[in-house]
C-alpha cells in the first residue's frame, strides 16, 4: 500500500471516491464540477498519477470506462493530514490547535455539552 501524500486535488479525488465507492472519471468530474470548473482531462490525469501513486486502482471496466476505489484510508489520511497540520502549525501542541479552533468560533451549546461530555470522560480515564 502506497505511503503517497496526495495533493490538494488528489484528496478532493479520494474524498469522492471514499463516498461514492468505485467510481468512474466522469462521475469524478461531474461531482468536483459542481463546486468549480475542472476539466475531465484534468481529472483523467490526476486519478491516472494516483493509479501510478498507488492511491487508488481500477477495480473494473464498463464498457470504455473503468471504475477506481481508493487504496488508502480515509482514517489514515485524516490522522497523517492532521498530525502534520498540529505540528507545521501549532508545534505539535494539540491544546493550542484546540483553544485556537474554539476561541475562532462561537460553539452552540450542543457543541459545549459534547465537549463538557468528552471532558469528564478524559478526567474518568485519567483517575482510572
């Protein structure tokens, strides 16, 4: 399995295909179409290099058009996208990316009892 970074572009892929799982390009590109212009060869190129990268595969042919599946997990590029976002950033410090992602917003009190909630769970495990 690939251990590949994927571009800005390469994850808007994988996000649609982590979704809409195979898929073909032009469905690829009918989805990225709705949110900006982007053209089919473009997205034929990308999802060709991450056939290369080992992101993605084709896993079956209809007609002239193959369908590709992600190779990578949503859950691994998450936690790798995040940690290397916490550490660029925030110097590695989870509490300061935290504070920072609460003190820009105004959470609603749904948001502040989960929180609340997921406190007193760390302080339960923490005394355990």
């Amino acid at each position: 399995m690939a251990d590949h970074q994927p571009s800005e572009a390469q994850l808007e892929i994988l996000q649609i295909l982590w979704e809409h799982e195979p898929s073909t390009v032009r469905f690829v590109h009918e989805v990225m179409s709705e949110k900006k212009e982007v053209g089919y060869t473009t997205i034929l190129k990308q999802m060709q290099r991450m056939t290369e990268k080992g992101l993605i595969e084709a896993v079956s042919q209809q007609g002239k058009s193959h369908e590709f599946k992600a190779l990578v997990k949503e859950s691994k590029i998450r936690k790798r996208l995040f940690n290397q976002f916490k550490e660029n950033v925030f110097k590695g410090s989870a509490m300061d990316l935290v504070m920072h992602a609460l003190g820009d917003s105004k959470p609603s009190e749904e948001e502040l009892a989960q929180l609340q909630q997921w406190l007193e769970a760390k302080k339960n495990d923490s005394q355990s």
